[in-house]
C-alpha cells in the first residue's frame, strides 16, 4: 500500500512542475513586451519569481526523490534499458528547467535577450519531453 501512496505522490509532484514548466514560458511571452520598470513588468517578476520558487523548485524535488522511491519500491533494475531512456528524458527535463531559471534571472536583472516567438518556441520542449517519459513508462519498449 505504501508503494502506491508514493506513486500518488510523484504523480502529483510531476502535474505540478509541469504545470510551472509549461507556464512559465507563457509568462516570459507576455514580459517581453512589457517596458522595463513599468507596473507590469513588476507584477510578472513577483509572478514568475513565485512561480518557480514556490511551485516548480518544490515540485521538482519531490518529484525526483519520489520517482527514485518508486523505482526501489517497485524493485526496478536501475539498468533497465525503458527506466534509463525515461531518466534521459527527466535529465532534460532538468536541464530545461535550469534554463527557465536562467531567463527568469535574466528578467529580474531589467534584461529582455530573446523575443517573445523565442519562448512560444522553447515552450514545445517539455510537450516532446513528457510524451518521451510517457511512453518510456508505459510501453517500456526495450525491456
């Protein structure tokens, strides 16, 4: 019973920072064209700074050591070859998010370096990267 209370938990954890990583883009989309120190501006840094200080790095954590209990729980080979494929994609997924921390440091320093059309791009990234870890899971292929 305990093993299915921790997958809860990651499940949960994971919706959540999906959440953040889905949406934060969208924020930056909309800063963009905010002028420098203007009221909006303002707004979107709390916005953005709440977002992923009190979501998203949250989530992440628990998502991760509630994923690893899962796979011990479960007794899962850590050299399965499904379990290494859908860890690349959460390594992604990380690096995704430390690069989503770079442009919310970026916005609080009063720095617009990419347009708008730049974000709407890069928000597509953790689409592709959930359906990776999705199938990984699911199917399991190469096991």
């Amino acid at each position: 019973m305990a093993n299915l209370w921790i997958k809860v938990i990651h499940i949960v954890a994971v919706v959540a920072w999906m959440a953040g990583l889905f949406y934060l883009p969208r924020l930056f989309v909309y800063h963009t064209d905010l002028a420098v120190g203007s009221d909006g501006d303002k707004l979107f840094k709390i916005m953005e700074r709440r977002l992923l200080g009190v979501i998203m790095r949250p989530a992440a954590v628990v998502a991760l050591l509630a994923g690893m209990a899962t796979v011990e729980a479960a007794g899962f080979s850590w050299a399965a070859p499904w379990l290494s494929m859908k860890l690349l994609g959460v390594v992604c997924l990380l690096g995704y998010h430390g690069l989503l921390e770079f442009h919310l440091k970026t916005f609080a320093r009063g720095q617009r370096s990419h347009s708008g059309r730049y974000f709407r791009m890069i928000n597509e990234v953790p689409t592709v990267l959930l359906i990776w870890i999705v199938i990984f899971v699911v199917v399991k292929p190469f096991s």
